[in-house]
C-alpha cells in the first residue's frame, strides 16, 4: 500500500493512524457496553462488528469474527484473513470507494469517535514473557548492580535472555496503578522490612503478540518465526525496583513485576509496519545456527518516548526518546529461543521487548536509568525532583514510524499510579 | 466425615480413591470423546455430569457445571458448592443410601472404569507460579552450586522464593515427553554449543489449584489464604539442568523448565486432606507480619516417592521416599506473599511447592541432588546406571496420606521421555 493512499475520512497530518496503519482493538460504546473489535482511523473507531453484520468482512459463510470481547478468535483464523481483511479495509475506506462514503446510514453505525469510547485490553493474554534485548540497558543494569567492568554477563550475547512474565496483571492503558508493597531489604538493615515500593518505576519496551501457535516439542524455526506475529504493542513494565533487588535471585523478578504491565490498546500489525524495516545492530559473536538470520531488514525504525506528568502540573516532561531499532535481539529470535526446548506459546500471548535504552542518558529507558539509580536526580519543567515516580505520577509512553511523509503509530500507553495500600499490620 | 464411612463400591484396601476422598477430575470414554466431571471412587470414574442430566447435584436451576471440559466453571461457583457437592456424593455414593446404589440403569451411566477412560488436563491453567519452599533442596542446589557454607541465599528464609512459570506446557500425566534441546555451555568450552539437553532431570513437587480469585492491587491477607485453595495434585517439574545453568542468571529459568510441567489427573480437596493436617517445620526467624500464621496446622502429612523405569525393564525402581510436610513455607504463606504486591490469581492457576526433599538422601526430590549432579550415580535393579534421565525412562511419582485405617491419595503423575527433535543446522 503506497503514501498516496487517502481515506475519504480526514486524517490530521500528524495522526497515528492513517489509512496505512488499521491497527485492530476493542472497544465499548460506554464501559460495561458490549465490546467489539475496530480499527483505528485518524480519531475515530472503525467498529468491525458492524461492518461484518452489514455484510462486509465476511471471511467465512455463517461466522462472525469481530462481535467478540477479544481479537484472538479473529487473530487464531490465521494470517490469510489478517491480509484480506486490511485490504478489504482499505479499499472499504478509501476516497474513491463510494460504498461506505456515500452510505451515511452505515457510516452512522460504524464510526466512533475514540474520545468517546472504552478502549479495552485487544487481546486475551494467556501467556506473557519479557526478554532483555536491549544491549545498551543490559549494560547499564550490570554496571549498577553487577561490574560495571563485566556488565554483560557471558549468556547476553549468545542468546536473547528472557523469563516468564505474569499475564494475568496484563493491562490495558488507562489503568491505574495501585503502588506495590512487599519486602525491601535496606543495605545497613539486618533483616528486610515490610514497606510501600520507594523506588517505582517504568520500563519502555514493545511487545509482540502471537498470532500463530505452535504445538508442544515443535520448536519455531527462525525462517518461521515472522508468520508466528500478529503485531505490536507499546508496553509499560512497571518495576518494583527495591522490592527486586532483594527478591529476585536466584530465580528471577517476581512481584517486582507482577503487580502491573501495561500495553496500548491499539495493535499494529506487521503489515503496516512493513515500510519502515531497518536493519538492527551487527551481532558479535555471530549467533548459534537456530538464532542466525539476515539482520539487514530485521528491526523496525519505530521513534519512542516517554512522558512524565505530575498530579496537578499544566503538562507533561519528555524523559526518554529512544528507537526500536537499537534492540540487538530481534523478534524472530526471541521467539525461535522461546520456542527451541519445545515450549508452545498460544494465539494472544505477549512477549516484551525487554526495556528499549538507547546510547545516550536522554534515550534511557527506565528511571533506575535516567537517574542513574537515584545519584541523577530529574528536575521536572514545574521545578519537581524526581528520582522514582510519585503518587499521582502519570506516565505516558508514545511511539510512531515515520518515512517519506507516511506516518504510522502506536497512539500511547498509560498508567497514573495511586497510593499503596494501606495495611494493618502489627510487626 | 469419618473412616467409618463406606461405598456400596468396594474399594481394595490400598486405594487411594475411598469415599473419604472423591478428587475432581476430567474424563472422556475415547481420547477425542465428550469431556466432562468426574470423581475417582476406587477403581471407577463417577461421572458426574451424567448425575447432573439426572437429577442429582442441581446448584443452582438451570445451571450446569459438571459437562464441561474442565473444572474451572464448576470451581469459580465457589467453595460453599465445593462442599455441598462433597457431602451429596458421599451421601450418594454411601453403602446405606439405596439411591444410586439399587438403581443399576443409572449406574451403568455413572460408573466407567478408570483404565477404560482417558483423563485430561482437571483444569484449564491460566498461570502457573513455582515457588522453592524445600529448605532441604534449597540448601542442597545452593551447596552444589553457589557456596556449601551459604548454601541458602538471604532472602530464602524471609520469603517463598517463587517465580512465574510457563501456564502452556502444564500437561496431565501420560503425556509424552520431547527430551528438550537449547544451548549448553560446557565449562570448558569458550562459547555454548547447540545440544540435546544432557542433564534431563524431574522435580518432585505437589501443586495447588486456585479457587477463588483475588482482584488486582487487592492482596490475599494470610487469614484468608486457605479459603482460596481449591485442592492439590501432584506435581512433576520437569527441568533440563545443563540448560538452565547457562540461561538462568539474571532472570530466572526459562527454556529449562518451559517444555514439559506435568501434573497429576486428580485434584485432591483441602476437605479431604483435613484430616491429615499437620504441623510444619519452626520458622526462624519469625517472619514478617503479613506471612505470620500458627504453624501447629499448616501443612499436611503427604506421603511422596518417585520411581524411574527404564524401557523394557521388568519393574520401576523406587529412588525417593519424601513428605510433604518438610515444607518450610505454607501454601498460605505462598499465596500472601505471590499477592501482597498486588497481583491477581485467578480461578485453576497452578501454584507448585518446588521440589521437595526430605532430610537423608533417599529423600531428595531430583536426581540432581540423589546423583549429588552426577558424582554419585545411581544403579537401577536391572543394572543400568543413571545419573540423569535416559530416552525411554518412565519417571512415577505417587502420593498419599494415612491415618487411623484411613487412606487418602493423589494416585500418580508420570510421563515417558522420548528423544530429542533431530534439527538439520549446520553450525
């Protein structure tokens, strides 16, 4: 699909989503409302349900795919019907189609104004798995916490590091976030005390989803492994920083994490991410035969910031710009690593970037970063410090693509964080 | 309910399935035939959606929970409808109540021999968490691997150390596993080289099902753990040493243990395994109030072993006899803690103990430890030697608690290791 293809629908210069992107969600008229898959489309929801039951998008006699509560059923009917329905949209929608354009009738039943909706999480999660690709935040981590001679410990290098997330606090943007509590474990202090997470914090990452299984003991090779991907999301994995610290060895973070990950509603699909492959970084050592692929056209150039937006502040401090582009692991090989003991992952399920630091302190990805572990602290735009993000804090992480005048993007994820819980405990 | 209750099923008397237990499990006649509910009574399967068509085991009008094919619907209606069904198939099932038992039209539909019947998966698992709660393994993996005389880490003896699992690969008993294949990193050697796992080894575990969710950002308080543990199966964690020593820092295992996590077809009630409550081992220190709770009760007398039969050997060898009870962490002190973060459980995650090794040699739940990591190897019956699992061994695992004439057991989980995938690189 080429820049010059234009929507009857006006699309602001600087929208995310033009007639190249379509990235599918789930949407409710009001928030309890029954929900149905759409299409994002400049500043509106283009709602599938009722183009399917007006006989549109019609990918099988006698089934709906799209008057459902998640994308997987729509998703699991295979890549086929990814591409007959974004062509069948894109024609449906464009300037000089008159079938819907001319039908105001329909057009009553099938455009939403986003700013009027619920948007809600796309896609069942069963399964979620983080990695840790980004070279540049593995090193900055073990320089901090580790050596910062031997930041990268010997397996980074030779295979894209992950474990296994918690999906069910999978989230939708919007959310918000309850600040953790649990076991911190102070330097001087004998023994760990029972406290409100004093060190809260966000990670950039994208995430991928699944968009074809495979079965368990059939590993995905690394020629397959792009077929296996429906799309992307922008991803927020909030880190309890003090409370991983002292849980998380030897068997990984655990509650650290599992209080809250958040990821955009809207998924873009491969498809419209297409124009904007980049190579990624030259991988030394070359990479064992089951992760070895042509890195020339591996990666996405997608741009990603982050914004930090106090409660009660007129507007919101850019803290992070930053590129998809410097992950060194790509996505294929995340999951030809996933898959190669025999692991089976399902339809929906999300696996994150890891966090997305680039080489300089203004491309970090995670405050731990930016303040370099609280020894940097932040000055925000209304005078705030900030080391860790604060009650009331609001986090808003935004990315697009952008290349001879086509821009397509991701919208946002985020998440305001409340207070702890309080607990009545007698120590 | 006493030992003193008996079926008009006769049951032998080292059943583990007397009337005193009915676990919950999920049957078909043919292996691609209808599932539905069942509870073992001996040697029978009690089929208990066909009660339902028939009259008995009405919850609520209109509702059926029971010709489902899993148990998850029949879970989520809660635990007072856990304990009405409990009595009313005792009751049902009770030499003295002529009901069932005069009525042989009827039973022909209720009654199905467990070996004529294939058993599945008792509950669809949407999260599965392992915590590493065994002082005994803990201290031995920590002596093998870290430093003999701080085999234990800090954290160990203030929290269940836990991790997230991987929910896709937890499979029922009798499946097949594929021996897993990733990167091993020989000591030796400079760089890891591409290998069917060398060091395949099982983790003698139980698991608990969840019974009652918990919403997002609202902690499980320790009080009201118990209360949202449905019951417990056996549980073998399959895990690829050689693996997992090259992959594991920092995050945790991953491909190590996501192939194959297998459980048994029978989830044993807390109801039945009441009157088998036991104390668990003295806490020091005392832990921190939100996982404080009166140790006398907490823990259950479960009598484990595992055996291992090579192929065509005559007969299985019994390697470890253990107990449940040497738990250091209760599974309500595991429940507090995997929520005081935040997180949410939902209804049949899967909450597994860790591997569980007694004090003695005998008792040590992996071969990693029995073999002391291949120091020591072990001579089968037949002759063969082991020091980890060869392609075509059977690998058992069995369970049951014993008290006053009374026995009340979990049956068995076990699984086939078949050879490696054969992949075609060339490195």
């Amino acid at each position: 699909m080429t820049s010059q293809l234009k929507s009857f629908i006006e699309i602001a210069q600087n929208s995310d989503f033009p007639i190249q992107n379509l990235p599918y969600g789930i949407f409710s008229e009001t928030p309890a409302g029954t929900r149905r898959a759409a299409v994002a489309l400049g500043e509106w929801a283009v709602d599938l349900a009722a183009l399917e039951a007006n006989g549109f998008l019609n990918l099988q006699a006698g089934e709906t795919y799209f008057n459902q509560a998640t994308l997987n059923k729509f998703i699991e009917s295979g890549k086929a019907n990814w591409s007959k329905v974004r062509t069948e949209l894109q024609t449906l929608l464009s300037a000089d189609h008159p079938e819907l354009r001319d039908n105001s009738e329909l057009r009553q039943k099938v455009f939403f104004k986003q700013s009027e909706v619920t948007l809600h999480l796309p896609v069942h999660v069963p399964g979620y798995t983080d990695f840790y690709s980004s070279k540049e935040h593995a090193t900055n981590v073990g320089s901090m916490f580790r050596d910062p001679k031997n930041a990268l410990l010997a397996n980074w290098s030779e295979l894209p590091v992950g474990y296994n997330g918690r999906a069910s606090s999978v989230i939708v943007s919007g959310t918000d976030i309850v600040r953790p509590s649990g076991q911190i474990k102070l330097p001087t202090a004998e023994r760990p005390e029972f406290s409100a997470c004093r060190k809260l914090d966000f990670e950039l990452e994208t995430g991928f989803i699944i968009g074809k299984p495979n079965k368990l003991g059939e590993p995905i090779s690394i020629e397959n492994a792009w077929d296996h991907i429906f799309g992307m999301v922008l991803f927020n994995d909030w880190s309890a920083r003090d409370l991983q610290q002292w849980e998380y060895v030897p068997l990984g973070p655990f509650n650290a994490k599992t209080f809250a990950s958040s990821i955009s509603p809207w998924i873009v699909t491969l498809d419209a991410l297409e124009p904007f492959k980049t190579h990624s970084p030259v991988q030394d050592p070359q990479p064992l035969a089951y992760l070895r692929e042509d890195h020339s056209r591996n990666s996405y150039d997608i741009n990603l910031s982050v914004e930090i937006q106090a409660d009660g502040a007129a507007q919101a401090d850019v803290i992070c710009e930053t590129n998809f582009k410097y992950m060194y692991w790509s996505m294929a090989q995340q999951l030809a690593h996933h898959t190669i003991a025999g692991c089976n992952v399902q339809v929906g399920d999300l696996m994150g970037s890891g966090t997305i630091s680039g080489p300089t302190p203004n491309s970090y990805g995670s405050l731990l970063e930016i303040t370099w572990n609280t020894t940097k602290p932040l000055t925000l735009a209304n005078g705030e410090q900030r080391t860790f993000i604060q009650d009331g804090d609001t986090l808003t992480m935004k990315g697009y693509c952008e290349k001879d005048g086509l821009r397509v993007g991701f919208g946002e994820v985020s998440g305001r964080v409340l207070p702890a819980v309080q607990f009545n405990f007698t120590e």
